[in-house]
C-alpha cells in the first residue's frame, strides 16, 4: 500500500487554519468530538473562531452543563461568535449560569453573541455584565418569560457594540426601583449602535432615545409602552408595530397624559407603522420629507371614502417623496345609513396626487360586490405615475359574498355614495407597466383586472396567480376588452399576459438563436446523410 495514502493532510494544517475549519462546523457537539482523532486533535478545538451551542443535539438533561464545561476548556481564547439555544423545558440553565454566560460573552466574544431561552427557564435576574468594556458587536437575547434583565450602570461601556436585538424581554425598569431604563442604557453606554430591535417586551412602558449614530429603529408588540421619543439625526429606518396597547390616555399620579410618539430623525427614508395605537395628533415624525419607502399602511375603504381615524392617512399625505409604498386595503362600513362622519373623500376635487411613487404593493381584503374596484381606483387615481403595481389576496379568500349597508336602493339614491354601478369613470394610468395579482379568486376580481386593462394601455405584463383553480378562467380573461393587443400564456394555476410590443421584443431577442439552433439541426442532418452515404459506397 502506497504511504502517501494514509497520509492525514489535514492533521498538518497549522492550527490558525484548524480554528477556522472548526468555526465553519458551528455545532460544538460535533466539534469537540474531534478531540478523540488523535493526540494532535485534543486541544485544537478549544481555540476554534466560534461555537455553536443547541440542547436538541446535546444530551437532555445536562445541556447547561456542557455549556459551562466547554467554555471553561476554552479559557481566555477569544472567538468571533457564540451562539447558545436552550428551546427543551428539561434541564434548562440557572440564572447564575446565564450570567457565567454572559460574563464569558463580554470578554471573549469580539463579533456575535446570541442566547435564547425557552419560556420555562428556571425565573431570576439576567444582568449585562458592568465591569469594564465589552467586546461584542452583536448581542441578540431571548431571555423566557420569567427572566428580568437588569442593565449594567452607567459606567459600562459597550462602545463595541453596533447590533442590540431583544426578544421576549422583561425588563424590570419600572417595577425595581434604581435600576437603568433601555433608553439610557442604549444612548449613554453603546456609542456606536447602528441597529436596536425591540420584539414583544413587558414592562416597557417608556423609550427615551438620544443615539447619534442608530441607523434602524425597530419595535414591535410594546404593549406597555406610554411615550417614545427619538432624536437620531443618522436613523434611516423606522418601523413600528402594534404598541401603545389599550387607550389613548393613561394616568400619571392625579394627571391625565395622552400616550405619545415622538421622532426626530430628519434622515429618514423608509417608514413602516402599523397598529401604533396612539393616533394624531400624539404621533408626531419628523423628517418624512426624505422618505423613499413608506409601508406598513392600512386604508379601510368604503368606496371613495377612506375612514381617518389614526395615523395612515397623515403619514401618506406627509411622505411626498416616497417612491414604494405598501399598505393594506380592508372595507370598511359605516355606523349607520348615510352617517360619513370621520370619513375622507379621497378622491375629492384639489387632492394632490402622490407623483413620486413609481411602485405599490396591496394586500387586499375581502370586499363586497362592486366594492372591490370602486374602493381601488380612487386610491389608485392618485398615483398617476405609478409603473408597478402588485395586489396580493389572501388565500383562500372564495368568491362568498359580503353584504353592505348601501346596497339597499333606498339608501343608494341618498347622494352619499353609489357603489351599485360599474362605471367608475375613466382613470388613465399612462405609465402602469407591470401588474401582478396573487390569489385571484373570481367574481369580484374580474371586474379589477378589467379596470386595470381599460386604465392603462402602457401595461407589458400582468400575472394573475390563482387561489385553486377556479372555473371558466381562460373564457373570461379572453372575454376582457383590451386584451388583443396583446396574448396570455397559461401556466399551472399562473396567467401571464404581454403587450404584442413585448412579444416582439422577445421574439426579436429569441429569433437569432432560433435560426442557430435550425442551422446546426441541418448541418447535424447533413452530416448523418453523408455516413450514410460513404457506408453505403464502402460496402
């Protein structure tokens, strides 16, 4: 047998390398398993870049155990990245060992730093450690439901620090006198955090924020939360997800404080709030003058009116520059026959179109007959340079029909809104080029996808991606005016219709490498002749 065979190459790699190789495995069950090679094996692991720590490839019942073992083998090697992930119910750490945990994080861990605890870890108190400078760059935290995390005192500094995400988190600031608020930790203590995530804390009740260099802003599920204030001249991205729970009012001793949001951030440019409880005028963004993404919006339509109540309207008519927008569009019915109030018309006489955005995206709720279309194309009507245009439904919505108010004829004939007819007026959208729909369904949706084609003679491609596989779909879309200029493929539960322009296009690109691919199937042909000929002359 040839020695060179049994040659271990990799046993010769210099250990640098080795730590790198270990660091790309992650799991640290499997890497230090690789202490059993060999004499030469059983201390490189200790050294490698990064470790990766799950109960569910760890033995049950003693995974905190193996956490503390492990990095206690490790000792003072520094590494870019420790992930640890306690999801069983069954042999789940001690707050004492989390804090090990931590303490091991800030003095060894120069890049990320992830933990996550599944929701019924053993109760106590998380604290950040507080003793000199902590070296991650990344801390991402899933503390369980009954784990208070106690921030470190101001003289900690994580300037380090650029990505702070907490998920599930209690904090204790409001119900442990003396102990340090987010808002301060994050403005005082983390100089250079860029991006601060915020999911479904308790007890945060309010956010003060000073951060000169945060550049995204998320929150999501603060149900407790009263105010929010912001001031981040560098805060591009803000998103704002179902907070300020309950009503708009809260008491502050014998005072009645309305719940607010504040935010300055004057580089601002993409926008996303939806489900913020608190409406105008106690939410109050500043800098939406340089807005290029706006979402997040919900819009309940009854025909051309569009009911004002929170902050969506404002925040449509305040981002003028917005170039993408995403909202969602529900209907909505009013209280009674006839009663508009808190009701907008906006498709009225002087409303300003929106002339920057060039693409939109809506997800569609259930409407009731001919609503559908007489909610959208007034909304529509005021994106006059809109290019395209994607309108998702949910599935399977069906085609069952949702009765209204105003579809009684007595109440129609009143002047306030007709809904009744299909004429809904000639809107042109001279630039719309791209549609696409998700989740057709049927009766309404025909009228819609009608509409579209009668509005823009500019569209080169509409998908229609079906919910199922509704009945008679090909007669009806053929039945539609403004479609022979044009032609559809059919696809598997997918309808794909392009301008004849484009078909031109394509058959332009795709001509020259169809008369290759003829060119070589004759010279092929040809070449089989002529075998045969020879062979024939041979014999």
């Amino acid at each position: 047998m040839d020695s060179a065979g049994d040659l271990d190459r990799i046993s010769v790699l210099p250990d640098d390398l080795l730590h790198v190789i270990l660091a790309l495995v992650g799991d640290a069950a499997a890497v230090t398993r690789t202490a059993v090679l060999s004499r030469r094996w059983r201390r490189v692991w200790v050294g490698t870049r990064g470790l990766s720590f799950s109960d569910t490839t760890m033995n049950a019942g003693d995974a905190a155990g193996f956490v503390d073992w492990a990095l206690a083998q490790c000792r003072d090697a520094d590494m870019d990245s420790l992930e640890i992930s306690m999801d069983r119910d069954d042999g789940l750490p001690s707050p004492e060992q989390v804090n090990r945990w931590f303490r091991y994080a800030a003095r060894h861990v120069a890049g990320s730093f992830h933990l996550r605890l599944s929701r019924g870890s053993t109760p106590g108190i998380i604290e950040l450690p507080g003793d000199g400078r902590s070296r991650p760059t990344s801390i991402r935290l899933r503390l369980g439901a009954r784990n208070l995390l106690k921030l470190p005192p101001p003289a900690a500094r994580y300037e380090a620090l650029t990505e702070l995400a907490l998920h599930s988190t209690w904090l204790g600031e409001e119900t442990r006198p003396g102990w340090r608020a987010l808002g301060d930790f994050v403005s005082s203590s983390c100089p250079r955090l860029r991006k601060l995530d915020v999911d479904r804390p308790r007890w945060l009740r309010r956010l003060v924020l000073r951060a000169e260099a945060l550049e995204e802003l998320r929150l999501s599920g603060a149900l407790d939360l009263r105010t929010l204030d912001v001031a981040a001249p560098s805060l591009r991205v803000l998103q704002l997800q179902e907070c300020f729970y309950g009503t708009h009012t809260y008491r502050d001793g014998g005072r009645v404080v309305h719940k607010a949001a504040r935010v300055a951030a004057p580089r601002l440019e993409e926008v996303a709030v939806s489900g913020v409880l608190c409406g105008r005028p106690h939410l109050d963004v500043r800098g939406l003058s340089s807005v290029r993404r706006l979402g997040d919006l919900e819009l309940r339509m009854h025909g051309q009116y569009c009911r004002d109540t929170g902050h969506d309207l404002w925040l449509l008519e305040s981002c003028r520059g917005a170039e993408h927008v995403g909202l969602s569009l529900c209907h909505c019915e009013p209280p009674s026959r006839g009663a508009m109030d808190g009701f907008v018309d906006i498709a009225a006489e002087g409303a300003a179109p929106f002339a920057s955005v060039r693409s939109m995206v809506v997800d569609a709720g259930r409407f009731p007959e001919h609503h559908l279309v007489s909610s959208m194309s007034p909304l529509l009507q005021r994106f006059p340079c809109l290019r395209s245009l994607c309108i998702r439904f949910p599935e399977r919505l069906g085609n069952k029909r949702q009765y209204c108010l105003c579809r009684g004829a007595d109440y129609a004939t009143r002047g306030e809104i007709d809904l009744r007819s299909k004429n809904h007026g000639k809107i042109s959208f001279g630039s719309l080029e791209e549609v696409e729909i998700s989740g057709f369904a049927g009766a309404p949706q025909w009228d819609l996808v009608s509409f579209l084609f009668e509005s823009s003679d500019a569209i080169k491609r509409m998908t229609v991606e079906m919910d199922g596989a509704p009945k008679r779909v090909v007669p009806e879309l053929l039945k539609i005016p403004s479609t022979d200029r044009g032609r559809w493929h059919f696809e598997k539960n997918m309808y794909i219709w392009t301008s004849q322009a484009t078909e031109n296009i394509r058959m332009e690109q795709t001509m020259p490498l169809q008369k290759e691919k003829r060119k070589k199937k004759r010279e092929r042909k040809e070449r089989r002749s002529n075998r045969k000929r020879n062979h024939t002359n041979s014999t």
